[in-house]
C-alpha cells in the first residue's frame, strides 16, 4: 500500500539544460518586459512634457518620467554590458546571453 509513501518524480534533465530554460523562457523574456517598460516610462513622460508646454507643474512631472526612463534603460544596459566584459575577460564559455543557452562543463 502506497498511501504513506510520497511519490518523487525526478527530472530527466540535467542541470545545464534546465538553467538554459530558466535562462531562455523566464530571465530573457524578463529582461525584455523591462526595457518596454522603461521605454513606454520614457515616451510617457516625452508626451506628457510635450502636451503640457504651459502648465510647469506637468512639464516637471513629464521630466522626472523621461529621467527615470533613461535612468531605468542606462542600468540594464549597464548590467548587460558588465556581464558580457566578465564573461569576455575570463573567457567564460559555453554561456550565450542573447540566445540564452548555457553550457555547464563537468568538474
């Protein structure tokens, strides 16, 4: 009887090729969803500087949105350049940010 007993399923996967999907379909499209983001927060504030040219009030809210935007933008493209100076200057292979595969080499 098996009532007492937990039943395990284990992975036929190994660890590469899952860290390669956690990389591929969530941390990419993740990063993407962000740097929409932070354009849409741009272009928000870009519009709402522009239609408010005679209330400061608004125009200083307009700024504040497009400073936040290119603030938002300037670090994940900061990151994402830092990451890839690592990976070039230790010669790190078998990680592919743009394709989002990764390759782990048995000890």
């Amino acid at each position: 009887m098996d009532l007492f007993f937990i039943n395990i399923a284990y992975a036929s996967e190994s660890l590469d090729q899952f860290i390669g999907k956690v990389n591929k379909f969530i941390i990419n499209p993740l990063i993407l969803l962000l740097f929409g983001l932070a354009l849409i927060y741009f272009l928000y504030g870009v519009f709402e500087f522009l239609s408010n040219l005679d209330n400061e009030e608004k125009k200083t809210t307009g700024k504040s949105h497009m400073i936040w935007g290119i603030v938002g933008i300037t670090i994940m493209m900061g990151v994402f350049t830092i990451m890839n100076i690592i990976l070039n200057t230790l010669n790190i292979d078998g990680i592919d940010p743009e394709q989002g595969t990764v390759e782990l080499q048995s000890p």
